[in-house]
C-alpha cells in the first residue's frame, strides 16, 4: 500500500510505536533507579601500614690515624627501628696488632662482648644510638692507619 492511501487511525498507530519504542530506553532506565530493596549497603576497608626495616649509620667518626699514644675516640651515631636490634662487629685490619681494647659509656640497651677477632656490640631494641667508643692502642709504636672495620648486622 501506498503512505498516500493510508487511513489516518493506522499512520497514527504507526507513529505512536516508533515514539514508544524511541522513549523506551529512557522509561527503562528511571525505572532501573527506582528500584526499592529495603536493605542497607556497607563495605569495609582495611589497611595495612608497612614500615619497612631501617638500620642506617648517621655517623661513624674516628681519627684517620693514630699514633699510639694515647686513647683514641670513634663516634658511632646508628638510628634503627629494628624489633630484635642490631649488631657491630669491630674488628682489626692488621693481624700484627695486638693489646688492642675497646670500651664504651654504659648506654641503656647496649652490649659490648669480647671476640676473639675483636669486639661485638649489640643494641637490643629499637632507637637512636650515640656511641662514644674509645680505643686503646697504646702498645702500638708507629703511627697507624685507623686499624679498624666496624661491619653492621640485622638481629
């Protein structure tokens, strides 16, 4: 059939369906919104904070050389967060030597042990650690390079 020949109800019937199904997406979609389930939504979030190991070295200070003569100071400035604590191991660099001693201020939370390579001293806790140290060369005669490796370990 021809538009032309059409009756006017069904081109008025045809036009409303395309309209319908034109404003179709729209009806649909505030409909979607309305919808009413009478619960309540929650959600949780949970976060972890991780702080990763620090042992860090702010100073360690000591002459380059010494003569022997007298008591000779290492300044060992350590800032760590370590649960177990950490350890320093000083040692000589020369084997020749010998009568070398070690001693320190008594430092809350510090140890200081004999080894028989040298000495072992130990913090126990976390912290900021100001270390004066002071070394005994005395029986040595000749002036020395500075004669000892401090060496850091992790508890």
């Amino acid at each position: 059939m021809c538009p032309l020949t059409e009756s006017l109800p069904t081109r008025l019937a045809a036009g409303l369906t395309v309209l319908g199904l034109l404003l179709a997406p729209m009806t649909g979609a505030a409909e979607a919104t309305r919808a009413d389930g009478g619960g309540h939504a929650s959600s949780s979030l949970h976060v972890r904070i991780v702080i990763p190991p620090v042992l860090r070295v702010l100073e360690d200070s000591h002459p380059q050389q010494v003569d022997g003569s007298q008591w000779v100071e290492q300044r060992l400035v350590v800032l760590s967060n370590l649960q177990n604590g950490f350890c320093a191991s000083l040692r000589l660099t020369d084997p020749q030597l010998s009568g070398w001693r070690l001693q320190t201020d008594e430092v809350g939370g510090i140890t200081l042990q004999p080894q028989a390579d040298g000495y072992r001293l130990c913090a126990s806790r976390p912290g900021r650690y100001t270390l004066r140290l002071q070394h005994d060369f005395r029986s040595q005669r000749n002036a020395l390079v500075w004669p000892v490796h401090t060496e850091f370990m992790v508890l």
